[in-house]
C-alpha cells in the first residue's frame, strides 16, 4: 500500500482491487483482522478505519464477535471520498463496463463546460460523449471536456489527441497516456430530469430522475484540466461520503 496523509482510503482501495482480481473471497466472510493488516502491511488501526469506509458504502457488514462479511452488491456505489470514474465503479460491483454512442468532437464546448474550465466562449476543446453501461445495460450518459490549450503543455496536436481519445474511449485514459496526472477533482451532486436526448440513450421516460454529478479535475499545480458531465440513473447508484468526527451539536 502507497503510503500518504490519506491511508485509510488506500487501504480501503487495495481491499476493493483484491476483492476484483480474486486476491480476497467476492463473497462471504474476510480474512481476520490481523492476517489482512499483515498482508497490506498496515497496523490494524488502519485496517479498522478502511473497513469503517466499505461499511459506510454497504459493501461490507462488521458484526461483533464474528468478523468482517461482505454484502451482496444491490447496486453501483460510488464513494465519492475517492476520485472515481464510472468504470472503476461499475467493476467495483463486479459488473462489466462498456460504453455506447460513443462520440468526439473537436471545437467549441458546452458554456457550461467552458465557465467551469475559466475558459473564454469561443475556446477550442476536445467533446467526448458516451453512454455508459455495466453488463450491456445503460447506467449513465457522460459528456467530458478537455482544453486545448493544456496540450501545448506536453507537446500534444489536437488532432492526435482526438485519436488517442477514440482509440481508448476514456478522457481519463488518454490524459494518461499523454503524461497529463489528475492530481484531484470537486465534484458537484445535484438532481436532474432527463431530456429527449438523454431518455433515448439511458432508454427511459422524458423527465425520468436523474443523479447529476458535475466535476472538474486538476492538475498538481491547480489548472483545471477537464470537466466532466454524468448523469447517472437514479436507480442505478447510490453515492457514500465518509464524514469524519462527532454530531453537529443539533
């Protein structure tokens, strides 16, 4: 486990990637406490607080006296103290991700995407569109938008960047690719209604709820670098915060 000021989300990450590849049972009971601190090479304070964060999600059941038990997976749960994407949340409930009406555009953006990035209205950017599914089965239409300009910075031609962003289907894959880190994001939630568009794609009614997340994300030095536009099915996720400390006083 890479260590750092967030250790508990780490640890709670490694436990949900273990829990993927087949490293720990997709089912049933966990290891004991001291064989998994053993094996992430972490103390068992540690442990205990990355379990209190699967439990805050539903994931797991801690029960007194018997141990740490995972839950059946009702839906896609999205821990938003962690900067997910969609894909590591639907493979995180063991579902298949996969993406359709997938579409990129090189040009001007959504206002929206361009007040949120500080940019000016007529500023070239990248629109890569899709709807996204787990098992074949839409779950959520994601717009995401990245500058231009913040190609320049490692030598990027747009046109080539609308290649690699084709070819791996993922804004998030291709900044990757390119040397571009996110380093964090701040993410809005908010409620939505679904347009004719949106209840083609996610095959729902007009007007259906739906779960808006907005979020920008950032590089180490603090330029925001791509905004990204989910609508999620309100049916389909649920999001968790771990809210750490005692009552409000009310």
């Amino acid at each position: 486990v890479n260590r750092g000021r967030n250790l508990p989300e780490l640890v709670a990450n490694s436990l949900r990637d273990a829990i993927a590849d087949g490293s720990l049972p997709s089912s049933g009971k966990l290891p004991s406490e001291p064989a998994l601190a053993a094996m992430l090479g972490v103390s068992r304070a540690t442990l205990r607080e990355a379990i209190t964060l699967l439990e805050a999600e539903g994931l797991v059941d801690r029960r007194h006296g018997s141990g740490t038990f995972l839950l059946p997976s009702a839906g896609l749960k999205n821990n938003m103290n962690v900067n997910f994407g969609i894909t590591d949340v639907i493979e995180s409930a063991g579902r298949v991700p996969g993406s359709v009406n997938v579409a990129v555009r090189l040009g001007t953006g959504p206002a929206r995407a361009l007040r949120a990035l500080g940019l000016p209205q007529a500023a070239q950017v990248i629109t890569l569109t899709r709807t996204r599914t787990a098992d074949g089965t839409p779950v959520a239409d994601v717009t995401d938008v990245l500058p231009v300009e913040r190609l320049t910075e490692v030598g990027i031609d747009a046109g080539d960047m609308v290649a690699i962003v084709t070819e791996t289907g993922s804004m998030q894959r291709a900044l990757d690719k390119i040397g571009l880190v996110i380093h964090h994001g701040i993410a809005e939630i908010s409620p939505a209604t679904a347009t004719d568009m949106q209840a083609r794609r996610l095959q729902i009614k007009r007007n259906a709820l739906l779960l808006r997340i907005s979020q920008v994300d950032y590089l180490s030095e603090g330029e925001p670098v791509v905004f990204s536009d989910e609508f999620h099915l309100a049916d389909a996720f649920s999001v968790t915060v771990y809210r750490k400390g005692g009552g409000r006083g009310n």
